[in-house]
C-alpha cells in the first residue's frame, strides 16, 4: 500500500493520481544522478505536504510499536513516531524478517586538546555485525596516528548474540533511556600509519546534554517535501518509500571516562559528542549513491548536525539536520547554500569546504570546514559502500554575525563497485 493509499485523505489521493498520470514529465537528471525539479514540481509539492500534515495530525501521539520488527516499516515516520515511550525506542530492536534487516547505535567525540572518537555497531541477521572504530589521541601521543579495527578496513565481525549491543570486544548498555549510556572496549586496534597492534581498552559513560531530536517527527516538512517533488512518482516509488524508512535520531551530549593503550598510556576523555540511532525494515548499502552527515559542537555550545544524502532508489537530494542552540532551543533544517554534488563529488573527501545551514526562523549558520584526518573503512559484505571519517574543525558564523570556533566529525559515503580486496569471502548477500 502506497503512503498516499496509507494516509487515507480523498483529496489528497485525487491530487496524487492526476500527477502520477503525469510522471512521465521529467526535467532529467544532473550528472545522470541527481533529479531536478520538473513542470509539476510545484503541484507535487503541496500534495506531498498535505499529505505530511495530515499524517502528523493523525499520528503526532505516537507509533505503538505493533509492526512487524518492532516498529519496522511504514508504522512510523513522517510525522509519526516509531514508539510511544523512550524506552522502546532505546531498547535493542528486534531485526525485521528482511534479510537486510538494520539495527544500529553510533557515538562519536570530539575535544579541544585533540582527541576524536568513533565507535558504531550495526546488528544484522545471523549473528553478524558491521562495526566502525576510529581513535585519534592529539599529536603528541602517537603523534596523532589513528588507532582502528586490525582487520580493517573491513568492518564486518561477529556478533555475540542476537539480543545485545555487543560485538569485536565493543559494547552499548542503556542506563537510563535517552539520558544516559555505558560504552566498552578491551581488544586489539592496529595504528593506521605505524600498523603496531596493541592492546586497547576503554569504559565511558555517554550522558545526554540536549534534547533528542527525532528524524520522524522533529524534521521541518519542507526539505521532506522538495526531495520528494522532484523525483518521477509512480506506484513503485511511493511503496518503495514506505518501505525503506528507517527511524533515527540524534543526540548531542558528554562522553567521559578513561582510555588505556598498552605501552603508552592512560588518559581520562572528556569529550563532545554526538550519538544515534537508526532501525527500519533494511539497509541497503548500494542503494547510496552519496551522503555527508555532519556534527560539530562549538565553544559556545551550539551543537549542529547538517546532513546532505542522495539515495536513487528514493530521493536523490535530501536536506536534513538542526540546530540545538546554548539555551537549548531545536531548530529543524530548513536549506542548503549547495548541493551534494557542489562538495566533493568524486572522492576522497576536500580538505576545506564552506557550506550555509538554514533552521527554522530563517536563521542561517555559515560553516567553514577544515579536515583534519579522514580515515576511511568500507561497509556492506562485499564493500559497497566507502566511509570517510573526516575528523574536523570548524568555524561558523552564527546568525547574530558572531564567528564561534569548534570541532566535530562528518561521514562522506561513496558508492563503492570495486568489490572486496582483503581476500575475505564476502557474506551471502540474502544475510
């Protein structure tokens, strides 16, 4: 059943047939990827943002979880959540019937002296797990040589169980939803440069310093609504848009604890950082063509998440993110002064690029970004896809003019065709 069919408005369902007797009007595609608004474009928009605000209005109290995979699907999303308490949606989802099934925690962390800290796990069917690892201490402990995965850069491992966030000696507990969690290491990570294996254990405490911000209902209508106007619609698309939603939120706060690193050191972190969630029906990863996820934290404490995607299957010019100011106000994105395709197309990733941010209240943040490493790694079994780890400062000027300095990280994917190199044998791609 289309999202259309599935919100149930007569009107709106009048609007959308004519247009879908109209798809075939197309304004093509830039570089052969990226779809450009059309005639129709206009039309299509108010249809599809009527459509938003009647699910919202419908949907606002809350998803109760009853799909299948615990709130997988088209239960949730577009205006409506994916579960009514906090603890549902923090709590380790069960993986959906889809062999690509997704379910997945992400921290990162950031701090003035120099240190940057990533650490994700993405469960799969079948035991399996992709797992991200990157640890880069300042300059002048290993001088500045990041620490990852000894088999990367692969991240593909072995799951403990099916019930748990726990694989390659990395592991998530929830202490209190949405407020505070517990993250766990004791194994080997390999230098990037000097490739010496050691030793490395970590126990930090993740404790929430702003409100969570939840893609399915927190994300200003109008970005949703442009992305959307300008793909070609059809029966097709909308099931498919359905069916690919992945809930996922985001949430800035304080990551703390100690770190120890056979012969070298121990040291206590204190960082900014950023968590999240995602879980829906699957996560194909050569459904991507390109994404950049983008999270800084600056010295006055305003806290940015800025996302550009573009997945073909379903939109192909995606703006999503917000703003959490120092009072702790959330403002939704609203625009981008460039596209995807303006900020490093081809990889790897550019070591300087600038970018504005739009939040609601026509409120503009004008972020000037420098790299300063980008490990990179590979995800899906057989590598589909390229991750960069841009490891970042920023500078912005805020809305009141004000030039604030800060630090964060950013996630540039690129579709990957060139298969697996490490000699591995890929898993089956039905796991």
């Amino acid at each position: 059943m289309s999202v259309v069919l599935y919100i149930g408005s007569g009107a709106v369902v009048a609007i959308a047939t004519l247009i879908l007797a109209l798809r075939r009007h197309s304004a093509g595609k830039y570089l052969s990827v990226y779809s450009q608004p059309g005639p129709f474009y206009p039309i299509k928009f108010a249809a599809f943002y009527a459509l938003l605000r009647l699910r919202k209005l419908r949907g606002d109290s809350g998803g109760d979880g009853g799909d299948a995979g615990g709130g997988h699907g088209g239960g949730s999303g577009y205006g409506r959540k994916s579960h009514a308490s906090e603890a549902d949606m923090e709590r380790v989802q069960p993986l959906s019937a889809h062999p690509q099934a997704i379910d997945a925690a992400y921290f990162n962390g950031y701090s003035r002296d120099g240190w940057y800290f990533g650490a994700g796990i993405q469960r799969r069917h079948h035991l399996k797990a992709e797992c991200i690892m990157v640890i880069r201490p300042p300059e002048t402990i290993l001088d500045g040589d990041v620490l990852e995965w000894p088999w990367g850069p692969a991240t593909d491992v072995d799951a403990v169980d099916d019930s748990s966030w726990n694989a390659g000696g990395l592991a998530y507990q929830t202490v209190t939803p949405m407020k505070e969690w517990r993250v766990t290491f004791n194994g080997e990570l390999r230098q990037r440069r000097g490739r010496q294996v050691r030793q490395v254990s970590f126990d930090l405490t993740w404790r929430a310093e702003t409100p969570c911000f939840d893609f399915d209902t927190d994300m200003d209508a109008g970005p949703t609504c442009e992305a959307i106007a300008r793909e070609p619609w059809s029966g097709d698309f909308f099931q498919r848009l359905r069916e690919a939603h992945q809930t996922h939120y985001e949430q800035f706060g304080r990551l703390t604890g100690e770190i120890k690193v056979q012969d070298v050191g121990q040291w206590q972190l204190n960082l900014d950082s950023m968590r999240d969630r995602s879980y829906g029906l699957y996560r194909k990863w050569n459904d991507f063509h390109r994404y950049i996820l983008q999270y800084f934290v600056l010295e006055d404490s305003t806290c940015i998440a800025f996302h550009l995607v573009c997945l073909p299957v379903l939109m192909t010019h995606l703006i999503t993110g917000f703003v959490i100011t120092p009072d702790k106000k959330k403002l939704a994105a609203t625009a981008s002064s460039r596209s995807l395709w303006q900020i490093g197309e081809t990889e790897p990733p550019p070591k300087t690029y600038q970018v504005d941010l739009t939040v609601q209240g026509n409120q503009r943040y004008e972020l000037e970004v420098t790299s300063v490493d980008a490990p990179s790694y590979y995800c899906g079994w057989n590598w589909e896809a390229r991750l960069y780890c841009v490891l970042a400062k920023i500078r912005c000027k805020l809305p009141d003019g004000r030039i604030v300095n800060g630090r964060g990280m950013c996630e540039f994917e690129y579709r990957h065709s060139g298969g697996r190199t490490d000699g591995r044998v890929p898993v089956p791609s039905n796991c």
